[in-house]
C-alpha cells in the first residue's frame, strides 16, 4: 500500500457503533483482512481510515438456539469447518468453507467478511441463500434483521447503511427430512474463485420432494435462488425426466457472463449438470 | 503504534504504522526475513507464519491486530543452530530445491502436525495447498512431512521421548 | 563414494532455517527502491512524458534512455531490444522510465505524478495477424528467423505411403512462475558497478551491463544470490532489470535495489513461446512413418531476443524420437506487439513435443494401432540417424524408459480393462507419451563457447570449485561438489564452492539448456582431475616414485602410504603459492555440425523419457484429475538420485500445468490474468503421485556417465494427459490447456456418442 491507513481499534459493539455513526462514510471495518488486505496490497482500495473489529469476541460465536443457530460475524471458516453443531445441522456450510482459500485464508476469513464483501463468487452465499439465512445487522440506531435474501441490491452492493455493521447470520438447522448439498467448480483444486457454486437444501419423504431450494453463486451480479427450478421440483416425484426438465430449467434460468475465469456456456451447462447430480443423489 | 508480541518465544515490542503487514514487520522492523512475499495476496503461502497457534498468511495481517500475539516463524523452528526433525526430514529427503517456498512449507507443515500427528498422504496435500511450490512437484515434500510424521510416531514410543 | 549418492544439499541449511538470503533479503546503506515506468499501448510513439509540476521530483531520481553510457540495447543475440524505449513503443508494458526514490511508497507515489501520452498505431497480436502482414513490424514480413530441416524425399515419403494424416496443434504462452519473483541490487563504485540479484547467468548480466555503461570486465561485477527459481525465467531478463537498477544507482550515485510484484513480473517479462504446429505424416498400414512434414510458426513477440535459439531447438526436436528417411522441416518466429517471449525450461521442445505425440495418437486411432506399438515400431535406436542426419552412437536409453514406463504402470492391462474402473459421471482413461531432449547447446554453440570452471585447492585441504553455473534449485553446488570428491578422493564436506561472482569465477556458459551438469559438470571433472594430476606428479617426484594414486585422502605408491591428501597440499602450496587447475570444454571427437546447412550432430547426446499418465474425466464438470503419472527417464547418470528425481517430479508437474491449467488471456496486447488468483498453477492438491524411474544410460563423455536432466520432464506430461483424456472419452484436444470449458466444447461436438467403446476392450 501506498498511504498506511489509519486504524482505531475499538473494544465493544457500542464503540463501534459510535465510530460508524461519527465516521462511517469514510472508514472500512477490517475483520480478518483477507479480501481486504489484497486490495490495499494491490493499491486498489482508497480508504485511509479503518475501523479493526478482529478483537470483539461479541462478534463470534456459533450459539445453539433450538430451531436456528446464530453465527457470529466473526466466526472463521476454520471455527465452521470444526463445530460439531454447524456439521451436523448446517452440513453444507462445512463444506462451502474448506473449499475456500486453503488453511491460512480459513484460519483468517470471516463468515461476516464474505457476506458484506458482496462478492457474487462468495463460497458460502449460496448456503446462506439456500437456509433463507436472516443476517442481524447493528448501528446506533438499533438491531435490525434482513432476509438474507434482500441483502444484495446489486453487483457488489448490498442495504446496509455507512452507520451499520454486520452482527451475525442466523439460520434454521435442517428438519429430520432434509439434505444440504454444496458443490463447487474452481480454477483449480484449491485457492481457487469459484466458476460454479452451488446450494441445494432439499425436504423430501421418499422420491417426492417436499421443498426445495438452490442457490447459485458466480452466474449472476449477486447470488440467486432458482426459484423457476424450485417451482418445478416442489412437490415432483424425482424421476430422470423431471430431472431432465430441472436441469434445462436452471440453465436457462441464470445470467452467466463469459470473463478470465470461464464461458458462459460452461456455467450454464455446469450449473445444469450439478443440480441434476445433487437431485440424483436425492432420490 | 506501539505492539508488543511474542516472537519466537521473545517478547518485542515494535513501533509501526498499525496497518503496516506482518510480513514486511517480520522482515524489516525485526529482521527476519525468513518469510517471504510471492504475492502480495494470500495465493502462494510463502509468508506463512503461525499466529496463536493457527497458520495464516503474514501478508494479508496488519499489525494492529497482532497486539499479545504469539508469533512462530521459520526462524523459531531451529535450536541451538541444530535443524528439527522437520527441517531434517526435508533436508534429507529433498524437499526444498530453490528454497523460496520452504519456510511457508515448513510453518505449514508445523501447524498440520501440531493438529494431526498422523496425517494421511492427503491430509498433508490439504495442509499445504496454501503453499505453492514451483520447483519440486510437491512430492518430496509430501514425502518428509509423512517421514517426520513416523520419526515423531517412534520417538513418542520409545522411552527417550522426553530427551531433547 | 560421493557421486551417486544422496548427500545432503550445500546450501541446505541455510534454506530450511530461513537464513538463505534472496534479493529482498539484502538491505544496504543509503539504499533507493527503483520502479519501472511501463508503456500502456502496445505499438505506437510517446507524445510527451508530463511531470505534474505539484509535485516534488527533487525527492526521485528519474532515468531515461538518454541517460545510458554505451548504447541503448541490451546484448543478447540479434541486439535489437532497447533498454528503454526512445520514442518508439512495440508492446505493452515496454519500460520507458525509471524512477528512484527513497522507498517503495515514495517510487509508487512518484510514478502517479507521471502521464505519458501516446499515440497508437495498429498492433499485430497473434501469429496469424504476423503472418497477414497487414501491418510490417520487423524485417519486410514480420519474421525473425526461419529455418529448414530436410533429409531424404519427402514427396517420394508420401507416394510411398498408404495413409496421410494431417493435424494442427496449438500452444500457448507460459508463465514461468518462479515463487521468488524478478529482483536486483546495484551497487555504484568508485569506477566500478556492482550487480547483485536474482539471475541465472552472471555473465550474460555482465555482457549486457559493460557494454551499457562501457566498463571493463573488471569494473562490472556480476554476483547471483540465493535465487528462487528460474526455469529460464531468469536466463535472459535478468540484464534488463539489472540494466535498469545500474542506471538509476550510476544516477543517483546510490545502492538501488529493484524488485518486481507479481502482478509487474508476469505483465512484463518473457514467456515460453506460444506456436501452431503442423503436421502431415505419410505411414504405412503397418504404421512405420514414411513421410514427416512439420511446419512450424512460433510468436516471438517484439524483439528478437532468443527466438531463433528456441526455434531453432523446437524444428531439431520436432520430428520426435522416431526413425524416417524423409523429413521436410520449416520453422518461423514471427514478431507481434507482445512482451517479447523467451526462455522456458524445454525451450521449443514442449511445444514441439506435444504436437509430435498428439499427432503419432491421430496416426494410431485413424489406422486402427495400438500407440504402444506405433512408438516402438517407429523409435529411434542406437546407431539410428535423425532428421539433422546425426548417428546415434551412445547412450540411447529410448527402448529402457518406454519399457520401464509400461512395466511400471500397469499401461497395457490398465489400457485393456479402463472403462472398468469409470462409474458415473467420472471416466478413467490412460495414456502414453516418449520422448527426447538434446542435452546442451545446440549446434556449434558448446564448441564456440568453450565452457570454463577451475578447482582451486586451499591450503587447508578442501577443494573450491569455480564455476560461472549457478544454483536456482536444481543442485548445481552439491553436484559439483560430489563431482569434484569423487574425482579427488576426499569427502563432500571437504568440497565447497566459490559465489558466482564474475570477479572471482570463469565463465561456464550459462545456466540453460541441460548443460550443467553434463557440459560443466564434465569440464569441473576435467579441472578437479587436473589438480590431482598436478599433486600426482608432485607426490611421485618428491619420493622417487614412478607413479602414485590417490585413494580416499592418502597418496599410495605401490600399495603403501606416502603422505595424506592435506600434507602435500600444505607442501605444494608453500613451494609454489597456489594450487588448482581450470579446464574448458571441447565437444568429443566426432561430434560435428554444420550451421550453414544445418545438419549434422545437433547436440551431443539425447536424453529419452516416456510417461504414462492417468486421469479421470468428470462429464459432468469436464474436470481432469490426474490421478498418477508413471515416468522413466533416461539421464544417463544420477550424480544424486533424489536431486535428479526432484527436478524430474517438478518438471513434470509444470508440464501437467501446460497441459490443463495455465494460460495467459490477453486484451488487446496486455495480461488480464497477471495475478496468482488468476494465473493458475498446480497446487498439492491438483498434483497427482507421481512414480519416477530413473535409467542410467551412460554418456561415456559425461561426467561419470551423466547427461541432462533439466528440461526432459517438461516435455511429456501434456501429450500424456491429452492421450489419457482421448482414451477416457473419445475427444481429441489438439490444443493446450485442456481446461474444461474447451474439453467440453469438444465433447459437445463430437459426434461419436459420449460413453467410449473403448477399442482395447475386446
């Protein structure tokens, strides 16, 4: 970096507010810097001024809350990857995060990071898309909750305010007849952004499916539920024709872009062929 | 700013800007230049260093954030200028050919069997996959984590474990 | 004794405690950080260079091309490249300025106040628009260098044969991608320059550096630090930037250190040389090769600089290891508005290499032949003749490594039953590449260099070898220094080896080519083997012996014990001062060529290679994992068994990278991938095992039998991977990188059905 930004380092979530609140149109929250630390390295991000929150333990946590768990803004990939609560109700979200980075990035990224980085390629998006996850998000003017859903209001925007922070993502385990899948094609095999990503969350009693959602990330600005595939699947009995329909569906559902990393015709066909394995696998 | 951290089992205290890197404070305010940057962007892992105990990349850390750490650098890993079983495993099995990427590996390498003191061949890929080497194929590294990974497995049972 | 075995590395220690030191290591006194100011437009003129006048320039030192001493080129071949750009601009990221400054910061700051301003000319990008000549960039049609290889008839060839096959083969730029990226230190003296950095060849630095700033050779000092990695990457590049920081350090009267980021390195420096290749192969039904045309075109990018050595290598090399009388070789490098390419550890071979044996794969599926067969019907054995009409008279281990490689891998009952072990989605297949790479210079190039290295012995006993050769990885000092026990009789330990620093070593030719070991390693022997002479001599005088031998430290004569290794050194030394010997090296009788009609022995000896490589296809993402790669490669001789396997195991994983994964993407003449998040090379998880066989056919004119190692396992794992990928599914890539979007596309349009009815299986 160029400038050495400058940092104040606050010790509670009232301090942070009140920095934000006074200076939120011009200063970062820093969590684990892993995306954010690329971009000063690379001299292309402008702030001078950073608010460090990697110490405010209020941020971390995955706290068992019946039907939902709440996970912390703060919480690492490597703190997912090993809770037994988040491997056995959240399974997917385990595997979303070993497939980002490799250990030193799971060590430092943050769940919290991900989300507000905005980025459509973000590994654990489509989970939290597909779990209908809510995100808390706080400011001086109190906590409010937002459908995971609503979040993003474009390509790498999302609603949260200068004044606010995010909190945590709370999301509900899966119920006894429901699945998680997660699948990911990258450049490589591991460091690698994702050309492909996928959630599926499936209820299903037998070959019928029950509900059903998929969340796609890297074919679209933000990342996207196929409702249009969903709309077809709920309540189908899982055949290979139905399956067929499915993936021809999605494919044409998504607006993949042909860019460094691959073609459109590639996401769209590879988007197909994922859902139409994960639906294999369902029946 | 003033930081004070563990270093190698050395308190220091530094004064640098608080969003200067770890990496370029390990290498220029402390003179260990046994970390490298390949990067600048957390891909290659030759800047790994272990930070209370868990391996990150020194590139992507600003200092700030290093206050009361706990910090273990390649040049923490040698006693009394005698090599590690690591470090003699690599050394004897050939696995740093340029060296650029051998003190990266090394951490990495540390912190897998840290956590796992019998990893399996792919355990070991998946340790190291922040690491990128371009000179060996992986495989004679792979090789001497596995090996320290034995010497370790007979130390721990024979009854000398305690001797240095 | 000492050769052939695994003594531990020389500079090992240093290495795993973090105490090596690499460029960005070295901080002086009074030390600048300079950047290079780079030009945005691939072809066109600088307008004006603005100076924002807000800002204060007395804090930098700027450098142009006005500034140089000697003339503004850097040496190499042709002398075409300028060190910085006058007024004319050829590709994007030419360097145009320099700028000191007292940190990094301060040089990046700087460089914000400038802005050039062009004015554009229409650039030609790709090989095709070079040959279009729509636009003239060099010569009257845009071509460097062409070449031709002809022995016997080829038109004859192809009346002869049953069938004709024709195929056109595509290769891409590579990224070298050493870890430790391009840096220099340059040091000002009194009259005097001092360059110390990451290199490869101290002496081509120091060629480039006198004649820019008219030194002499003692006033130039050329020193290599601990360098992470080269690959080739560092063999010619290296005088631009070390040109760069001497302009900047003779300005500024300063140290200045210069190091490249990433993103600066892969933008900006040479790559291996993208190519189309074609070929048209006349065979027999029964598969012997009657007729061999292969036109070759290669992008040289905007200079000269080694194009005409990597062409010149990749026509000698591309006919493959195969026997046939009548060969018909045109080759070209062509000039676009790119980074000018250079050298990439094969250097034309795997370019070459890949369309051979893709295209001996297209030969055994259209006449319905088994690859292995067609590869050993078609082989070249000893006392064979090549393209060049060069005699195959030593050291052709073709027949060991395909034999091994089959046996090893299980190739023929694998290939039998393959599509047993596919289930689902996921499709096995398994594949075989062979495979040869000339060891050394080609041509006259070793006989005109005349390679020198020396063994001085100290008065304490222990040898110092002297070498221009340099480590970057490969073993350079530990073999040298086993080659030179071996030869003495003392023990490793007792060998070291000097800095390579011009003002204190020969030079040995560069660290290129798969020369280091055979062709320095041999004059090293030669010098070590000179010493003990001199001692022998010595011992027998000074006790009235006839003769005597060295064994294991102690001088014998007649079995009994005169005097030990370090008493008669300290003897000599006293008597006469100093004790050591230099060699230089002659190529062995017999071996001849003829640069005018470019035929004869091309290179000294071939070292052969095959490779079997295993993959599984997914046909539901169109990913390759390699699952296993089986190798035997023919080196002659393994001073260090393992060394020798480690550059083996890593050449192959930078050619399984070649062969799926890494690929510059460009637009309009720049790299829109120049990041390691971008550029992908293989990491541990994409790398497969690996078993690696080494044969020792011994090169009688090789240092203890041995040849090249270096560059031979780059060329076989990309034709390997994409004869596996045939096998699991049907589709045949021509061009490289395999990734998936292409694999697919291919599949997609092929118009056989997609689950393969494998020929083997009967």
């Amino acid at each position: 970096m160029i400038y050495y930004p400058t940092v104040v380092t606050p010790t509670s979530l009232e301090e942070v507010y009140e920095l934000l609140a006074e200076r939120g149109r011009r200063a970062k929250i820093i969590a684990g810097g892993t995306d954010l630390m690329v971009a000063l390295n690379a001299n292309s991000l402008a702030a001078k001024e950073f608010i460090d929150i990697w110490r405010l333990n209020e941020l971390r946590g995955i706290d068992d809350e019946g039907e939902t768990i709440r996970i912390g803004a703060l919480t690492t990939y490597t703190q997912l990857i090993r809770s037994p609560l988040i491997q056995l109700s959240v399974p997917a979200l385990v595997d979303a995060s070993q497939t980002v980075g490799a250990i030193q990035i799971q060590n430092r990224g943050t769940i919290g990071g991900n989300i507000v980085n905005a980025s459509p390629a973000g590994d654990s998006l489509p989970v939290l898309s597909a779990f209908d996850a809510e995100v808390e998000i706080g400011s001086v003017r109190g906590v409010r909750k937002v459908s995971f859903n609503n979040f993003y209001t474009g390509y790498r925007q999302t609603v949260m305010e200068p004044d606010e922070v995010l909190l945590a993502a709370r999301l509900r385990k899966l119920n006894p007849n429901e699945r998680s899948f997660f699948l990911k094609v990258g450049t490589r095999r591991a460091q690698a952004i994702s050309k492909v990503v996928m959630a599926v969350k499936a209820g299903t009693t037998g070959a019928e499916v029950n509900s059903i959602s998929i969340a796609l990330g890297s074919v679209a600005p933000v990342v996207v539920r196929a409702f249009r595939t969903e709309s077809l699947l709920t309540n189908a009995i899982l055949n290979a024709t139905i399956i067929e329909q499915a993936r021809s569906t999605v494919s044409q559902e998504i607006t993949p872009i042909t860019d460094v990393r691959s073609t459109e015709h590639y996401r769209r066909t590879v988007t197909g062929n994922a859902l139409a394995r994960v639906l294999w696998r369902l029946i | 700013m003033k930081i004070n951290f563990e270093i190698n089992g050395v308190v220091r205290e530094i004064d640098a800007p608080p969003m200067k890197r770890l990496l370029d404070v390990l290498r220029e305010d402390l003179c260990l230049t046994g970390a490298k940057e390949g990067c600048g962007e957390g891909e290659c892992g030759a800047c790994s260093v272990i930070v209370d105990g868990e391996v990150i990349n020194s590139c992507l850390a600003p200092i700030c954030q290093l206050q009361g750490a706990n910090v273990l650098t390649v040049e923490g890993l040698s006693r009394d200028g005698r090599l590690d079983p690591l470090q003699q495993a690599f050394l004897e099995c050939g696995a740093a050919q340029c060296g650029i990427c051998t003190p990266g590996m090394l951490i990495s390498a540390r912190s897998l069997l840290d956590v796992n003191p019998h990893p399996t061949r792919e355990e070991i890929r998946a340790a190291i996959a922040g690491n990128l080497c371009r000179c060996t194929g992986y495989i004679k590294i792979i090789d001497a984590i596995e090996r320290t990974a034995k010497t370790n497995d007979l130390l721990s049972h024979s009854r000398y474990a305690d001797q240095p | 004794m000492a050769v052939g075995q695994n003594v531990l590395r020389k500079e090992g220690f240093e290495k795993l405690t973090g105490a090596a030191r690499y460029v960005d290591d070295i901080t002086l006194e009074g030390m600048l950080f300079g950047k290079t100011i780079r030009s945005r437009i691939p072809r066109g003129r600088v307008k004006a260079i603005n100076f924002d006048p807000e800002f204060d320039w007395s804090r930098v030192v700027i450098a142009d091309y006005r500034d140089i001493p000697g003339e503004n080129y850097v040496a190499l071949i042709e002398n075409d490249q300028p060190l910085l750009a006058e007024t004319e601009i050829r590709h994007c990221e030419e360097p145009i300025l320099l700028i000191a400054a007292e940190s990094k910061h301060e040089a990046e700051i700087a460089a914000r106040h400038i802005a050039i301003e062009y004015e554009e000319a229409p650039p030609l990008l790709t090989i095709e628009e070079a040959l279009g000549c729509d636009e003239i960039i060099y010569g009257s049609d845009n071509v460097f260098k062409n070449f031709l290889i002809a022995r016997g008839d080829v038109g004859e060839g192809f009346r002869q044969a049953d069938h004709i096959i024709t195929g056109e083969y595509r290769v891409p730029h590579q990224e070298q991608l050493y870890i430790e990226t391009q840096g220099m230190i340059a040091i000002p003296g009194k009259d005097s320059l001092t360059l110390m950095g990451s290199m490869q060849c101290p002496y081509y630095v120091h060629k480039a550096i006198k004649q820019l700033f008219k030194l002499s050779d003692e006033q130039a000092i050329v020193i290599q630090t601990t360098t992470g990695g080269g690959f080739g990457g560092k063999e010619e590049y290296p005088s631009m930037i070390a040109a760069h920081a001497a302009l900047l350090a003779h300005k500024a009267r300063r140290p200045v250190k210069m190091i490249y980021d990433r993103a600066e390195d892969i933008a900006a420096t040479p790559k291996r040389h993208p190519g189309i290749i074609r070929h048209r192969t006349g065979v027999t039904s029964d598969g012997r090769l009657v007729a061999n045309e292969i036109d070759i075109v290669f992008d040289g990018g905007a200079y000269a600089t080694l194009s005409s050595v990597v062409l010149s290598r990749g026509a000698i090399h591309s006919p493959g290891p195969y026997r046939c009388e009548n060969v018909r070789i045109t080759a070209r490098a062509v000039a676009t508005n790119t980074p000018p390419n250079g050298a990439f550890r094969g250097f034309g071979a795997p370019q070459v290499t890949f369309a051979y044996e893709m295209q001996m794969e297209k030969i055994a599926a259209e006449l319905g032949l088994d690859p292995l067969e067609l590869r050993r019907v078609n082989m070249l054995r000893e006392g064979d003749v090549t393209a060049t009409g060069q005699r195959l008279n030593w050291s052709v281990g073709s027949e060991d490594v395909l034999n091994a490689t089959v046996e090893n891998s299980g190739y023929v009952e694998k290939r039998r039953k393959i599509s047993q072990y596919s289930s689902g989605p996921k499709r096995r297949g398994i594949g075989l590449s062979f495979f040869f790479h000339g060891a050394g210079f080609t041509g006259s190039g070793e006989a005109k260099m005349k390679a020198q290295a020396g063994v001085e012995i100290t008065p304490e006993g222990r040898a110092r070898v002297l070498t221009g050769s340099t480590e970057i990885g490969q073993g350079t000092r530990t073999i040298f220094c086993q080659i030179v026990a071996e030869e003495l009789g003392v023990g490793y330990d007792d060998v070291e080896i000097e800095e390579p620093n011009t003002s204190r070593v020969p030079d040995s030719g560069p660290t290129v080519a798969s020369r280091t070991c055979m062709i320095v390693g041999r004059v090293v022997q030669f010098a070590a083997r000179e010493a003990k002479e001199i001692l022998l001599r010595f011992v027998a005088e000074r006790f009235g012996e006839a003769d005597a031998q060295l064994i294991d430290g102690w001088f014998l004569a007649g079995g009994k014990r005169l005097a030990s290794f370090g008493e008669t050194v300290r003897e000599y030394i006293n008597l006469y001062g100093q004790l050591g010997a230099f060699a230089h090296y002659a190529n062995p009788p017999g071996v001849e060529w003829d640069d005018d009609t470019y035929t004869g022995d091309a290179y000294p000896v071939f070292s052969y290679g095959a490779e079997v490589a295993e993959v599984e296809v997914d046909l539901d993402t169109y990913e390759v994992t390699t699952l296993k790669i089986t190798t035997a490669q023919d080196i002659g001789r393994a001073i260090h068994p393992v060394m020798a396997a480690g550059q083996i195991e890593g050449g192959t994983l930078q050619a399984v990278g070649y062969g799926l994964l890494e690929e510059l993407v460009w637009e309009r003449g720049r790299v829109v991938n120049n990041r390691l998040t971008n550029y992908i090379i293989p990491t541990s998880l994409d790398a497969p095992e690996m078993e690696t066989i080494i044969i020792e056919k011994e090169y009688p004119h090789g240092p203890f039998g041995a040849k090249g190692v270096g560059e031979l396992p780059m060329d076989g794992a990309a034709p390997a991977i994409a004869a596996a990928i045939f096998n699991a599914t049907g589709a045949f890539m021509s061009d490289i990188p395999i990734t998936p979007e292409r694999l697919m596309t291919a599949i997609e349009n092929m118009s056989a059905p997609r689950a393969i009815d494998n020929p083997d299986q009967q």
